[in-house]
C-alpha cells in the first residue's frame, strides 16, 4: 500500500508542477537481457532544469525518452538527448547506443553525442562508426542533407572522482564491483536542489554507501534470488558476485540513508514482480519503491 503511495506522489510531483523540483529522474528502462515487453533495456534520464543527462543505453533508449516526452518531460525531445554516462559495457546497457548515437542525428540533433564510460568505450565507439560509415555518407550526399558533426561521438573515458560539471550539476563516478568486469561504475549526481546516486550494476560494496551518504534517491539494482536457475552453483556464484540480493540491499539502504530508495534493473528470474517486493519489504523497512518504466522520481 506504501508503494502504491509512493508512486503516485512522486510521479503527480514531477509531471504537474515543473518549478517544484528542478531535478527529476527519469526511469526510462528498468529491464535487464531478458525481452520483458514491458521493461526495456535499463537506461535513465537525470533532468535538470530542462537539461536530460542520460545514464546508460539499454534497448529502446530513443524510444522510452520519446514517450517520457510524451508524458511532458520536454528535455527528452531526441534531437536534445546530447549527454550520456555508461555505467559499464554489458550488451544490455548498450544495445541502445547506436540508436542514441544516430537516431538523434537523423532527427535534428547538430552536436556530436557526449559519451562518458569505461575505457572500452572508444573502441566500442569507433566499431559502431564503421559499421553504419555508409549510412552516414548516404544521408549526408544523398537529398537527407543530413549535419555534418550530429552523428559524430566525444568518448570521455571515465576513472573515480568528479567527470563531469556545469551549471546544473556535478557528476562524480565511483567504482562498483560487477563480477569480472574490469570496471564498471556507479554515478552521483549532485545539483542545485538534489543528490541522486545510482548504483549501476554491483554487488554489494561500500562505494555505494559513501556515495550516497543520506542522498534524495538512491537508485539500486537487485535481484530476486529465489529464482529457479540460482538452485545451479554456477548462477549463484554468478549473481553473488555480479548482484545485490533483497537482504544485502536492505543492508546498503540502512547504511546509506536515502531519503528515497528506487529498486531497478530488477532480475525477477521469471517470477512475479511481487515476490520479490515481499522479499525487500522484509529486509529494508525505509521509503522504498520498486520502479517500473516511465516512472519520474
Ligand atoms: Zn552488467
Ligand atoms: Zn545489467
């Protein structure tokens, strides 16, 4: 019953009186691999004062922020979609990618697309150049006249502290333990009004904690471990060492103090969603929801 509260005052909160909070998060995707209809690849929108800073690109990206604008979050418009901080590389988080480099282009965007991640993102980048160089040139030459930088690429490669600043905000990224990836990160956004800290994907580490430290939001991913696959070894050791259960979560939520815990990139293991609400409901008694997509916070 909390949570249903809660979804409704935060959403009716960012969608109809635009000057009470100047920072917003948009939950574009909360979906993981699995092809959920209705979770898209995990991605997120930090809206500050009509400014959309995305974090990650998970499938649909384009898409998803098209119908938050619908839904009156203007600074989703695609041709504004102009910044984005990757958490890490899984396919999941990037299968958008393209999409988020070219589809902007192609409706008006003139700027190259600012991208913000681990290292392996500039050869990613270069690989999605080549592979879409004669998509480029033909609507360039051909009668598109197409810009001439909108498709273009700034790769930021990213290391712990301050990556980035301006006006509206100061985004610091901090490192997270996702299994074997050499690295992956976590984002702190810090602007006039707002701290909101979003875990990327991790299991449990104390960077979270630090980061967010009695922060607005924390966003979270969690997984429900419950799930029919985790009765086999080798998927318990992988979501052990690449995901945080509902009772490590409940134990980051505590330590971490958020005025507002948001549970995303939810691995439900093909079970209801409400089986794992049980589960978090049990282990974390704080302000908590569990997202779903298009939610504003
Ligand atoms: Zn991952
Ligand atoms: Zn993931």
């Amino acid at each position: 019953m909390l949570i249903a509260v809660g979804v409704v005052t935060y959403c009716a909160a960012g969608l109809e009186d635009e000057n009470a909070a100047h920072t917003r998060v948009v939950v574009l995707g909360t979906g993981n691999p699995s092809a959920a209809p209705e979770r898209w690849g995990p991605a997120l929108a930090v809206v500050v004062n009509d400014r959309a800073y995305l974090v990650d690109c998970g499938p649909g990206v384009v898409r998803r922020a098209a119908a938050a604008e619908k839904n009156g979050i203007a600074a989703l418009k695609a041709n504004e979609l102009k910044i984005v901080f990757i958490t890490h590389l899984h396919s999941d988080h990037t299968l958008g990618y393209p999409d988020l480099i070219f589809s902007p282009w192609v409706l008006g965007r003139k700027e190259p697309l600012e991208a913000y991640g681990p290292r392996g993102l500039k050869s990613m980048t270069t690989h999605i150049e080549k592979a879409w160089r004669e998509d480029v040139q033909v609507r360039q030459r051909g009668f598109e006249q197409a810009n001439a930088n909108g498709y273009k690429v700034n790769v930021h490669a990213v290391r712990a502290g301050v990556v980035y600043r301006d006006e509206n905000v100061t985004v610091t990224a901090f490192p997270v333990k996702h299994g074997i990836w050499k690295e992956a990160y976590g984002y702190k956004f810090e602007t006039k009004d707002r701290r909101i800290v979003i875990s990327g994907d991790t299991a449990p580490t104390d960077e979270v904690v630090k980061a967010c430290n009695g922060c607005d939001v924390l966003l979270h991913e969690v997984y429900n471990p419950n799930g029919e696959e985790l009765k086999e070894e080798h998927w318990k050791e992988y979501f052990r060492t690449f995901h945080t259960s509902p009772a490590e979560l409940g134990e980051i939520a505590r330590q971490a103090r958020p005025k507002l815990l948001v549970v995303y990139h939810q691995s439900l293991e093909k079970l209801p969603e409400a089986d794992l609400v049980e589960q978090i409901k049990k282990e974390y008694s704080g302000n908590w929801i569990s997202a779903k997509d298009l939610d504003v916070y």
